[in-house]
C-alpha cells in the first residue's frame, strides 16, 4: 500500500490521522484498515499527543464504505478475517485512552459510518451523509454497524436505516443524535473540529482517560457495576497532580496548566 494512502500528522498535541483515497472516495480496503489501526496504536503510546481527529481527504467522502473489490469470490470462511479487522479497529478507537474526534466530511457510508461510530465525537459538514447501505449487496453491517447504531440513535430508528439501506443528510443526523454538531463547509469543519481537539488537549489527560472508561463500560456491564466503576475512577482522579493544581486554579482564579498525571 502507498505510504500516502493514508497520512498522520502532528500538532501542539493533536494527532490528525486522514483517509487519503479521493478518487475511491476514500473506500477501506485492507491496508488502510492495518495502516489505520497502526496509526491510532502510535497515536495512543505517544505522549505528546492528547487527542486524534479522523478524516478524509477532500470534500466528498470521510469513508465511502469498504473496498467491495474485495469482497468478490469471497464466502464465510474467507471474509471473516475483513470483518474481524474492521472490528477491530472500531473497538482499539472506542478503547483508546485519548479522545478520538470523527472529522466527517462527505459520505460517511457503511464502513466509514461505522468508524465514526466508534468514535467520541463526530462533527459533520453540511453535505455529509451516514448510512449502512450493505442490505443493497445482500449483506449487513459487519464492522460493528448493528451494535453501535442502535445505541447512538435508538433500535426503531437504527433498524429503519440498517433494513432500509437509507442515507441521511447532516441535519437529519444531528437531529437523531448521529453527529454532534455541523459546520457550513468542510473549510470550518476542519478548522472547529481542530479548535475542540485544541480545548481538549488542555484538559487533565488522566480525568479524560477514566471518564471515557467510565462512560464506555455503560454498555458493556449491569448498572450496579458502572456506578461501582464510577466511585472507584473518580476517588482515583484524587491522587493526581491534575486534581490538586485544578482545584487550587479554580480557588486563585487562574487557568489551570494540567501536566496529564
């Protein structure tokens, strides 16, 4: 796979990791999908970098799906390990430490759908569009599609989608909870998604790591045991440096300056 199939660039702690396959509309094949989680992997153990943004290159697709040329000759036994390295991809960014902000520029389509998903938060420019079309190839959505769709926009509304194979615009997505803010343009997506990556590279890095914890073992166990995890993560946050200078800012009236430990 060319190197620039996919790019990763650094900046005052914010990695951008970006989909370069415009005239594919920057479709996942299995290199991408490797190199992809090889990069959120350096991004993750490098500890200059506080937050990641994912995108695509121009202004016409985040993700437009999988590379169906590999899906061709294919049967149970020998796509399993396409749908297994999507998966897990998607559950490395959902687990990651870091907070992982979803660009999304354009199509944002089976797949690509699926890779925002995973992520924390998604902002949208004005003409991009979600949706698991796989049910037009005579198949479902296998990168965690059917999982994390019904969580962010409620079973009826994902059913309606994954049966349906619909795409939705930008508003319509923001309205069911799909993304979570929209921009004009993919100029001002770029530039407000870089300046939220920017505020929350500032935050106290230990705090955001359990919190995302926190908030994710929301749908992995029984109530009881989150708020159980919760008491336990937030007594943990007491013995950080962090802690001690945000409450001694807060008390001074000063901006905090968090060292991430």
């Amino acid at each position: 796979m060319s190197e620039q199939e996919v790019l990763y660039d650094k900046s005052t702690g914010v990695a951008t990791i970006t989909i370069n396959r415009p005239a594919k509309y920057n479709a996942l094949n299995t290199s991408v999908v490797t190199t992809l989680r090889e990069l959120f992997k350096e991004a993750e153990n490098d500890d200059s970098i506080r937050v990641v943004i994912l995108t695509g290159t121009g202004d016409k697709a985040f993700a437009a799906g999988a590379d169906i040329t590999e899906f061709q000759g294919r049967n149970s036994k020998s796509v399993r390990p396409l749908a297994e390295n999507g998966q897990e991809l998607c559950k490395y960014i959902e687990a990651m430490s870091k907070p992982v902000i979803a660009a999304v520029n354009g199509f944002a389509l089976g797949g690509g759908c699926e890779i925002a998903m995973a992520c924390d938060i998604r902002h949208a420019s004005s003409n991009a569009k979600f949706g698991q079309p796989e049910i037009d190839l005579g198949i479902i959505p296998g990168f965690g599609g059917t999982v994390r769709l019904p969580r962010l926009v409620g079973l009826g509304m994902a059913k309606e989608l994954v049966y349906s194979g619909n795409q939705v615009k930008a508003d319509e997505a923001l309205r069911i909870g799909l993304v979570n803010k929209i921009y004009d343009s993919v100029e001002e997506l770029h530039k407000g998604t870089l300046e939220l990556a920017k505020k929350l590279a500032l935050k106290p890095g230990v705090a955001m790591k359990l919190a995302k914890q926190s908030m994710n073992n929301t749908w992995a166990t029984p109530v009881a045991d989150n708020l159980e995890f919760e008491v336990d993560v937030f007594c943990k946050t007491f013995d950080t440096e962090d802690k001690d200078e945000g409450v001694e800012a807060f008390l001074t009236k000063r901006k905090p300056e968090f060292k991430h430990r």
